[in-house]
C-alpha cells in the first residue's frame, strides 16, 4: 500500500464487515480511517454487492438470533438504512423430517419473537395466493420481524454516510501486509475484511476460511405477476433454496443452498475465488425449478433473466471469524461471513470496533474467535458438499450436447 501512517486504522475490503467497521469507527469518533478495496465501489467482487440479501433473527442459536433482532431494528430504524430495507416478513419451511424449523422457531419464542405463526400449505395458499405449490408435509412458519435489503443499496448508504463523517475510501489490490518484526509496517491498527479472498492475505490462517461460490438465478415478472407478488414474504427452505418478493425492475430471485462450488483447491481444500459466474451447473437450475414447482408451480418454467455463481468465505463451524491476529500486532481480522454475513451491515461494525478497542465480550470474543488447527481440509461445509465448478459446469456443457 502506497502512502504511510497518517491515519489511525486502515480496513481491507469494502463489503459488508469492512465498510460497516469504517464506518463506526466514524461513528465513534476515529480522526483518520481508511477505507481500502481492490475494486471500484461496489465491488464485482464482494458477496455483499447483489439485488438482495435476507434480514432474519431465526437462527436456532440464541446468540445469532438476539444478534439478528438487534439489525432488524437496525435496519427498520437507523436513517442510513432504512430505505435499503424490505419489511416483508419470512417463510420458514422444512422438508419432511429436518429439525431445524421447530429448533429455529422453540428459539424465537424463547427470546420473545412476536407474532409468530406456525402454517400448512393450505394457510400459506390462502393468505398469499402466488404460495399455492404442493409443499406437502412441510414444516413451515411465518415470521413477521423480517425481510430483505437491496444488498448494493445498503452498501451505497453505508458508504454515503462514511464518506459524510470524514472517512476515506481508496481503490487499491492489497497483495500482501508488510510485515516488520510482530507488527504489520505502516499502520498503526489494520483490519483485514476481504470476504472470501481473506484466506490469500491473512498469513497463518490455514483453512479457517474457505472460498465457496453458491449459484443464484433472477426472473423477471409481468405486471400481473408483479400485482400478485407484490406483498409476498421471503420464502426459505432449508439447506435447499430461498426466494425473494419483486423488486422495483420486477425481478425475483432465488439462491440455491444445497450444495457450494469449489475451485482450484489447495491440499486443505482452500479454494480460491472467482468473480461472480454467469453461468451455473445444471444441478443447481434444476433445484431451483423444483423448489418452485413445489412452492409457486406458475413460476416453475421461467426463463431466466441472469444466473451466478458468487463466493463467500465459510468457516466450518458457521461463526465468524473476528479476532485479533495470534501474532501479528496491530492486525485484526474479520471475515467469515459463512453465507448469513450481509443482514449484520448495519451494526456488525460495533463489535469489530470493540475488538479493536479492546472491549468485545467474553461471549462475542468466544464464538469468533481465531481457530487455527481446529480445521480439517474439508469437501463438506455446514453440511454442504463442496463440488468442483469446473467439473459442474462441465457436465452441464455435457448435458447441452445431448
Ligand atoms: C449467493 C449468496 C447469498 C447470500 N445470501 C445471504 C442472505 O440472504 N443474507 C445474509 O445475511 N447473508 C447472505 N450471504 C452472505 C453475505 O453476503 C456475506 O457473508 C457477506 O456479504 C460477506 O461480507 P464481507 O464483507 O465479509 O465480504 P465481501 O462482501 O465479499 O467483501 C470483501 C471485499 O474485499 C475486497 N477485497 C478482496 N481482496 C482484496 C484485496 N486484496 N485488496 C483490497 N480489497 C480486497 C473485495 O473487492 C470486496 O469488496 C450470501 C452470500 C452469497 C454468496
């Protein structure tokens, strides 16, 4: 990095985590704080620059969940977010046998959730009427305290608002941190947030993180269709796939959770990321057009206006990875985002800061810490088999020709 040590804390990467911690940094009185990214903002490259992400507190782990309530509020309230925000509420839903929706719902009501509502396929078809796919037997509830952020949206504001309290921003490829001794030269505190691209520039991390691309494909709708959807909530089936309510060009979305892509993998199986694909495997296409089948069958033949393949970093375990370096002073790291990252943009910043200030809780310090050893090389993530995109595309090109 050009330049030397004018400013106070220096943070790598402009998505989610690094520009929510620039800015409250601001926020919290820093003088100087610069903002670094190897693209042009929003980057090509960041998990968190698309259409949409879902806003949630379910998580069975209370400790997620009571996070997730506290950016709900954020997102509803806070001026510099607000108008990225959806309040559509969400479908939780389950296939016959995962335990995961009544594990997710026991822990909302625990921690005093309101207006939750367990439904059948019949009670979802009658209350919106694009819902009136089979979903036979499963296990489903609604949730009115969520939604979905236009993701590029809420990085624009979140930028605006950084920039408006002094802060900087700088387009620059960080290739390596000089490092001196124990310390990283030039900086007086770096912060290192490059999502899926971390594990090429954190030294010692190991396979704490690993690059995986998930596909994703938009539809557009027609002015009936918008009509119908329009106050339609985000739709999430576990482990399968998730689908959003249109947006204002009429497109909606769906990302595929079944399975993660790899490539280039290293003898940990570290991966290293690509930028976003356009083309995704046919297995991922033909999930989606199942899952609609059985939710909205109208919507099952669609063509495609765009498909992706876009890449996060995942740890094994789901946490996030926020802690100091084992050895490195002055060097934090905070990434990890592990495919739920985006929804914590407007507070997850708080708690980076307090890292650095010493004055992250013991609980917070506990579930993200540095985990180096704890992980195996692994072709299995969260539960999610990790499958070669090169080989997946590949078939799909065999497909084509038959
Ligand atoms: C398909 C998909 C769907 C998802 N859905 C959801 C959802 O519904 N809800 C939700 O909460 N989360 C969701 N997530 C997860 C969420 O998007 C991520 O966890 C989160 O956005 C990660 O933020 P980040 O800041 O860690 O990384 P990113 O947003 O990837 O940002 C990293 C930044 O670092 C920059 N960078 C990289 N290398 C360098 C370098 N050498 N020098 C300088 N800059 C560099 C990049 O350009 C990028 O801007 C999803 C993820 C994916 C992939």
């Amino acid at each position: 990095m050009s330049g030397s040590n004018e400013f106070d804390v220096l943070v790598v990467g402009a998505g989610a985590f690094g520009l929510s911690t620039a800015l409250h940094l601001k926020r919290r009185g820093v003088a100087s704080v610069v903002l670094i990214d190897k693209n042009p903002f929003p980057s090509l490259d960041a998990a968190s620059n698309d259409t949409s992400r879902i806003v949630r507190p379910d998580y069975p782990d209370a400790f997620y969940a009571n996070l997730g309530r506290e950016t709900f509020t954020a997102w509803n309230s806070d001026p510099v977010f607000r108008p990225a925000f959806h309040k559509t509420g969400r479908i939780m839903a389950g296939l016959p046998g995962d335990g995961f929706v009544a594990a997710t719902l026991e822990t909302l009501q625990s921690i005093g959730v309101p207006g939750l509502e367990p439904l059948d396929s019949a009670q979802v078809a009658r209350r919106w009427n694009g819902l009136n796919g089979p979903m036979k037997n499963w296990n489903m509830y609604y949730n009115p305290e969520a939604g979905w952020a236009n993701a590029r949206q809420g990085l624009e504001l979140a930028m605006k608002e950084y920039i408006r309290l002094g802060g900087r921003f700088l387009v620059e490829d960080i290739t390596s941190l000089l490092q001196e001794g124990q310390s990283v030269t030039g900086v007086y505190t770096a912060s290192v947030a490059a999502g899926a691209y971390t594990p090429q520039l954190v030294p010692r991390i190991g396979a704490q993180i690993h690059p995986v691309g998930f596909a994703i494909a938009h539809w557009r709708l027609d002015k009936k269709e918008q009509e119908t959807w329009k106050d339609h909530p985000v739709v999430d089936l576990h482990h399968n796939g998730y689908f959003f309510p249109p947006n204002s060009s009429g497109l909606m979305k769906m990302g595929v959770g079944m399975a993660g892509y790899g490539n280039a993998p290293d003898e940990n199986l570290v991966s290293k990321p690509l930028r976003c694909h356009d083309r995704i495997p046919a297995a991922a296409e033909k999930h989606i057009r199942w899952i609609l089948s059985q939710t909205a069958p109208a919507l099952a033949e669609k063509e495609f206006f765009d498909v992706k393949v876009c890449w996060d970093g995942m740890t094994a375990d789901g946490h996030w990875l926020i802690s100091a370096h084992p050895e490195l002073e002055g060097l934090y790291v905070a990434a990890g985002g592990s495919g739920h990252g985006y929804k914590f943009l407007p507070i997850i910043g708080k708690y980076i800061a307090d890292l650095v200030d010493g004055a992250l809780g013991a609980d917070f310090e506990a579930k993200w810490r540095w985990r180096e050893g704890t992980s195996e090389p692994r072709d299995v993530i969260q539960g999610r088999p990790i499958v070669d995109l090169n080989l997946a595309l590949g078939a799909r090109n065999e497909l084509a020709k038959l």
